[in-house]
C-alpha cells in the first residue's frame, strides 16, 4: 500500500492538507465521525482547540484499532459550528495536528455546520485511511 500526496505548483500552497491523495492497493478504514466526547459519552472541553484535541485523538484511537496510524490517513473532513473560530486559531489547531499526526497531510475540508449531534460539540472529524 501506498499513499502519494499531491500539491500541483499552480494551487494554492496547501498548508496543513494536501490537494490531493493518490492511495493504491490496501485495505480502506472508513472513520466515522469523532467529537470531544469522553470514555463516557460526555462532551469535554470549552474551546474549539481542546475539543479539536480530543476529537483529533478519539479519531487516531479508532483508527489505531483498526491497525492504522496519522500516516493512513487519505482524507478527514472537519466539521464546526464556527468557522471564524477555526479560522482565528488555524495555527493552533495546526500545531496540535502535528504534535498527534505529524506532517503526513491528508486531503481535508473544513465544512460549518449549525450545530453537531451533542450541543456541547464545537468540531467533529471522520475520514477514511488506507492500510497495508
């Protein structure tokens, strides 16, 4: 299995994501998608970072169990209730990206939404990997 990543010279620099994955053989985990939620179901957290943590690190654990790692990821999609928000702290939420999946970018998109399934949510992120 292999994943190639894919920035054409002619987009936008791709800063934190890549344009493009290319993922041939293996075997493809779908993520379904991870908030700030606890071992209990409870939402932890008050800000758009620390819940952007737990739920970066609730999405790794399930695809950690599936036999993967930050590396298998070919794309995530982040859902939030407040883009300005995420915009305002893109290099926070980079710097904690990195310190829990490292610099192996998938393909990503930040998408607003009114609200998620818990109220208390601020972001929730799923994705899909490819593995050996």
């Amino acid at each position: 299995m292999s994943l190639h990543r894919v920035n054409p010279a002619d987009l936008s620099p791709a800063t934190g994501f890549s344009h493009a994955v290319v993922a041939t053989g293996g075997r493809l985990v779908f993520l379904a998608g991870q908030t700030a939620l606890d071992a209990d179901g409870k939402v932890v957290g008050e800000t758009l970072p620390e819940q952007f943590r737990t739920a970066l690190t609730n999405l790794l654990a399930a695809l950690a169990a599936a036999g993967g790692t930050p590396a298998d990821l070919a794309r995530v999609t982040v859902y939030t209730t407040d883009v300005a928000d995420y915009r305002a702290r893109a290099h926070e939420l980079g710097l904690i990206w990195r310190q829990l999946a490292g610099r192996d970018y998938p393909a990503m998109a930040v998408i607003g939404v009114v609200r998620l399934w818990d109220e208390q949510a601020r972001v929730e992120l799923d994705g899909f990997a490819v593995l050996d």
